[in-house]
C-alpha cells in the first residue's frame, strides 16, 4: 500500500478512479479541497484502488476525520 499525499497526487487520474468505480464527489479532488484541512489517498500496489484519507495536523500529529458536510468515504476500486 503508499499512502501519497494531494500534494503530489495526479488529481486528474484520482478523480478518473473515482468516476470509474462508482464513487461519489465526496471522493473527487475538488470536493476534499475545498472541505478539508489536508488529505491524502492510500492506494493498493497496483493503484487500481484506493481510498481518501481527510487530515487535520493538531500538536503535530496527524488525525483522521470526516470534513464538514462530507457524508461518506468509500473504497474506490476498478479493474484495470
């Protein structure tokens, strides 16, 4: 599994994932960025799946969490 922060996450190929597999725009790249302090996606090895990880850094630490009006997060997989 690699964990790769938004930062230097393809967005165009996440949000193609997400379109691919069904996801809803809880997943897409523009949706996290504009409800969440910092995320990241944890892909499988092949990155033909992943899931989007929301964090907020507080005393240093990274914390998971659901952002504001973010009803769900999903596993995104499709056969490559």
């Amino acid at each position: 599994m690699q964990l790769i922060s938004a930062d230097a996450l393809n967005k165009m190929e996440w949000d193609e994932l997400v379109r691919a597999s069904g996801g809803t725009v809880f997943s897409l790249s523009t949706y996290l960025d504009a409800t969440a302090d910092n995320w990241a996606v944890l892909f499988n090895e092949d990155h033909s799946g992943g899931i989007a990880c929301p964090f907020a850094v507080k005393g240093g630490v990274n914390i998971l969490y659901a952002p504001f009006f973010h009803r769900y997060t999903c596993l995104l997989y499709t056969s490559r």
